[in-house]
C-alpha cells in the first residue's frame, strides 16, 4: 500500500496568522515544527494501518517547510517548488490514497487563512459552478487518478467542507475557526492523538477506484480589473466580466495546469501598495 500526503501548512495544527506560515519569520520557525508534528502523526497512523510506503509532497509556500532531519524515518519527503502537478506531485506514482493535511478553506469562506492558491487577490474560485477549495480541486485530480481521498486535517470549517467533495474520507479537526486569524486549538499532544488515530481508521479505505476522467469548467474572481485583464492573455483563457475569467480544459490535470498559470500571471500583475 503506497499512500500520498499532500501537506499543507495553513491548517496544521496552532496556526491562526499569516507570520505562523510565513518562511523566514520567528513564529514560522515556531510552527513549522508543530507542522512536522502533524506529518509525523500522520505517517505513524498510515504505517499503523497497513501503509508500506509514505511520499509526503511539502505543499506549502516555498514548499520547503518540514524539516527532514525530523521526518519519520518510515516516509520520504517530496521537497522543493515548481513541480508539474503542485500539490498532487506524486498522485499519479500508483499511490492507493491521498491524505490532504493541515488544508484551510477557500477564497471568499469563513475559515482560518481561507485562500485558494493566492493569499488575496482571488476572492473565489469555482469547479464546474461550485464554489472551489484547494481540496476540491485536488479532489478532482485524485479522483481522474483513481486514489481515494483518505482523510482529511485542518479547522472545523475545512472539515465542513471536505463533507461535501469527499464525504467518505476521515477527518481531523485540529482547530475550530473563531475568525480569519483566530481559533480555538487543541495543543499539539491531543492533535497528534487525533491525527494518528484518524489515519490508521482512514486505511480501511485505502485502494485504488475506478477513473473518474472529464473535462471541466474553471471561473476565477479577482479583487482588481487589471488581474483579470492580465489573465485574459493566456491562450483559452476568456474575460467573462469586468473582474472574472473563465475556461475549460479537457481533463482536471490541465484545468489545474492553466489554473496555476492563472495565478501566476496574476501575481505577477500585482503591486505593492495598491494590489
């Protein structure tokens, strides 16, 4: 049994501010440890219930925020920026499950750090005319691989989510959502309980499915008119109002390879001050 952990670090247990996630900073230092923790947790809990092999993908930021030298020795990290699938890199290795740990809600949701790909900037994001989380769309990716979604960690409202795209897989809520920046905790003993307990229950599932292979409908919203201008550019990409594109792929792994050229080019577009 291969298992996939695509980690993420908004939802990792503690973090309730953008400087406890942000690489470089004192607090990043702080929870990038306790983020650890989880994937650790996590890995005990898989092996436990028949894993053989953990691949954890570092999904977050610069993508280079666990620390390997306290990694479990029984998984492997994938490390580092600029990979073809992002946060799936690796789904398509004949894994037979993915677990998406310490994931947030989407942009324009309540949630702790709700985002979806950018920070700001994009205020809404839909699949096929449903509102979109980053777990959503790495839902759908799984689902054309075949890998079911095991479990799931974050706050309560990420849980809430995760409920409606994949309502069989475990989930382990580490923190219940107050504000934006705000939340009640559990403390990362009781979290590492949870998690490894979840885990282990969440391999009762493990096994590869059938296919689900489609094309989709992706809209994106934005807070500014130049980002959706600066977006239109890319080949199949349509302005469809003053603040939104959209477009369609083939199948869910182009969908989200435009979508990150999407994100980019509007990033790219944004300034300082004004945005």
């Amino acid at each position: 049994m291969r298992i996939l952990i695509s980690a993420d670090m908004e939802g990792a247990t503690g973090v309730t501010w953008p400087a406890d996630c942000e690489p470089g900073t004192e607090q990043w230092q702080r929870f990038r440890r306790m983020f650890n923790g989880d994937v650790n947790a996590c890995v005990r809990g898989l092996v436990d219930g028949g894993a053989d092999d953990v691949l954890v993908n570092e999904a977050h930021d610069t993508q280079r925020n666990l620390l390997l030298e306290e990694l479990d020795e029984r998984a492997r990290m994938l490390t580092g920026k600029h990979k073809p699938l992002s946060m799936m890199q690796g789904i398509d290795s004949d894994v037979d499950g993915v677990v998406f740990l310490g994931y947030h809600t989407g942009a324009g949701a309540e949630g702790v750090l709700s985002h979806t790909y950018l920070g700001n900037s994009v205020t809404k994001v839909w699949l096929d005319g449903v509102p979109a989380s980053e777990g959503r769309l790495n839902a759908a990716v799984a689902a054309e691989h075949g890998v079911p979604v095991l479990l799931v960690t974050g706050d309560d409202k990420t849980c809430e989510d995760a409920d409606d795209y994949t309502p069989d897989a475990r989930k382990a809520v580490v923190k219940e959502c107050v504000s934006r920046y705000a939340a009640i905790c559990l403390p990362p003993a009781r979290s590492s309980k949870l998690i490894e307990e979840q885990a282990r229950l969440a391999m009762g599932r493990a096994g590869r499915v059938e296919p689900v292979a489609s094309g989709h409908r992706m809209e994106v919203a934005f807070d500014a008119a130049h980002l959706a201008a600066a977006a239109e550019v890319i080949p199949t990409v349509e302005r469809l109002s003053l603040l939104r594109v959209g477009y369609d792929a083939p199948t869910m792994t182009e969908a989200m390879k435009t979508f990150k050229i999407v994100t980019a080019i509007a990033s790219g577009a944004v300034e300082k001050v004004y945005g």
